[in-house]
C-alpha cells in the first residue's frame, strides 16, 4: 500500500518532497516492523530446531547397550508422563519442580500449558481478552482446524453487554463480529446465552482447541499407558464378589486401582498362564499345579512351602490334609 503510495506521487508531474519523505519514512518503518520479525520468525525456527534435535537425541537413548542407560532413559519417560498428566491437572509448580529435577525440561510442552493456565484463569475471572489475543496469534491455524472459539467468545462479548443492560453497545457488538456468521453459528447463539456455565465451557472449548492446535490427544500419555496396562492384566478373577480369588499381586485386584479399571475391556490372552495363589508364580513344568482334595489347585514349591509334618493347611478354606494327598494336575 505504502509503495503503491509512493509510485503514485513519484511519477506525478510536480510530486511534493513533504510527501515523497513522509511516504519514504513509512516505508522504512514497514521495512523494519517485517526485519524485527523475520528475526523473531528465525529465532523460534532455530530454538524450535534445537528442540527436536534434543528430543531425537533422547529417543536414540533407548537403543543404547548398557542396560543402566536403558534404566535411566524408561525413569525418564516415565517422569515425563507424569510431568504432562500433572500439567493436564492443573498441578503446574509440581509439574515444573519434577521436569527440573528430572532434567527433563526440554522434553515436556511446559511453556505450553503455562500459556494456557493464564488463558484460563482469565476466563476463570470471566475476561476474554488473553483468550481473544492467543486466538489472534493463532488465527490461521485455527481457520485451518474450523474452530468456533473466536466466535464463542464473542458470543460471551455479548451476552455480558446485555447483563450490563448495554443494549446498543450489544447491538453494535453483534452487527460487527456476527454478521459474517453461518447458519449453525447463529442457531447456536439463540440457545442457552444467559446460562452462567458457559465460562466453563469456554475454558472446555479452548481446551479442546489448544490440544488440537498442538497435536495433542485429550488425555495425557500416562493416563492412556496406565489404562493399557491394565487391561492388559484384567481377568474376570479380579472382580470376583467372594474375593477369594485376587493375586495380592495382582495391581487390578488392589482396592485403588480396581475401580479404576472396571470399565476397561478384559486381556485377551490366546494362551492362558495357572499363577500360584500362595506365591504368585506362574505353574509350569518347574512348578507343576497340585490339587488338593478339596479341589483347589497351588503350585508344588508354595506346598513345599507350608508343609509341616508332611501336613499343609489350604489357605482358602483352613483344611488340613496330608502332602501326599495333593494330586499333580495335567493340562490338555
């Protein structure tokens, strides 16, 4: 505009020096704004660069030799799980303590969820200006995902005019940022306006938004590998109502984490394992299953265990019987 500006008056018959050195002062100042971010746009390339230089590094860790690099390496991806699932909870000077002494910082999306924590907190006052300027700098990203939250924002913008009783400045409010709005949109803006949880839901939907806009699932790493790992071992045995059958072991058995995994789907194992009652170990051919008379199965070395007298005590219902009672059990 400035050059176009600029052409105009140079080549008119008797151009005007005020003007061409006003025109040419603006083009310097254009010049240098784009300078000042090429510099910044280079900046965040370069640190964003060396970033993925050291997150590759640390992925190479992995394949190393020596076992104890292989131990610290598993210490720290486990600390940078919790790191992002304290961050998604809101635990943000825990998170940040954990990631410095794990030395992990450069692993973990920190200044990510920081940015979002003030965003939030300001919807939290029920202000939307910070949310407003992190939309404007993402704003063509955010074109890119068809994100409504600029608009329910806006949206917000008004229904707040109108509890202030400022009916006009509601009015002008609508016809300049609601104008351009789709159908869907404007069906949207007649439903529930006056709910007060609708600064929750902002808080939701830019969430959800800033998630997307990073590549991010909607639940944390550790809460997905946590849940994998123990459908994995879930069993029908684990929610057995008698409670007699439970592997002290057994992490989904455990009160605390049993709930947890009640509405996960069960292992799906094509080979089934006979785990000894009494020690936890797997019965095999170095541990053959034994029965006793009164039909429950234990490995042979838990019998060996208990045996006192050539007698043992069946831990489920107290009987005694004779060692030579048990019975070595055969699996076709």
């Amino acid at each position: 505009m400035v050059v176009a500006e600029l052409e105009k008056t140079l080549s008119s018959s008797f151009p005007v020096v005020d003007s061409v050195v006003s025109l040419l002062d603006g083009v310097v100042e254009k010049l240098s704004a784009l300078k000042r971010k090429a510099a910044e746009s280079i900046q965040a390339e370069d640190e964003s660069a060396k970033l993925c230089k050291r997150r590759i590094e640390h992925l190479k860790e992995h394949s190393s030799d020596q076992p104890a690099n292989v131990s610290v390496w598993k210490r720290k991806r486990m600390d940078r799980m919790m790191v992002e699932h304290l961050l998604r909870c809101g635990y943000y000077n825990t998170a940040v303590k954990l990631a410095h002494q794990s030395d992990i910082e450069d692993l973990v999306n920190i200044e990510m969820f920081l940015t979002a924590k003030e965003v939030e907190e300001s919807l939290e006052r029920q202000e939307t200006s910070t949310c407003l300027a992190w939309c404007h700098d993402n704003k063509s990203r955010l074109r890119k995902m068809k994100s409504c939250l600029e608009f329910s924002l806006r949206i917000q913008e008004f229904i707040e005019l109108i509890r202030q009783n400022k009916r006009m400045d509601a009015v002008r409010h609508a016809r300049k940022h609601f104008s351009q709005a789709e159908g869907g949109q404007l069906d949207e803006v007649r439903q529930d306006l006056l709910d007060p949880g609708r600064w929750k839901m902002l808080i939701q939907q830019f969430r959800y938004d800033n998630y997307r806009l990073h590549q991010l699932g909607n639940n944390s790493v550790f809460t997905i590998t946590l849940q994998a790992g123990l459908s994995a071992i879930k069993t029908p045995q684990c929610y057995k109502e008698d409670g007699t059958s439970k592997n002290p072991d057994c992490p989904v058995c455990s009160k605390s984490l049993n709930k947890l995994a009640q509405p996960l789907p069960m292992a799906h194992c094509a080979n089934s394992r006979l785990v000894c009652k009494i020690s936890g170990e797997v019965m095999n051919e170095n541990n053959p299953p034994m029965m006793l008379p009164n039909g429950y199965v234990y490995g042979y070395n838990s019998l060996l265990s208990i045996r006192q007298d050539d007698k043992v005590v069946c831990p489920r219902t107290k009987e005694v019987f004779n060692f030579s009672q048990a019975e070595k059990v055969y699996i076709m």
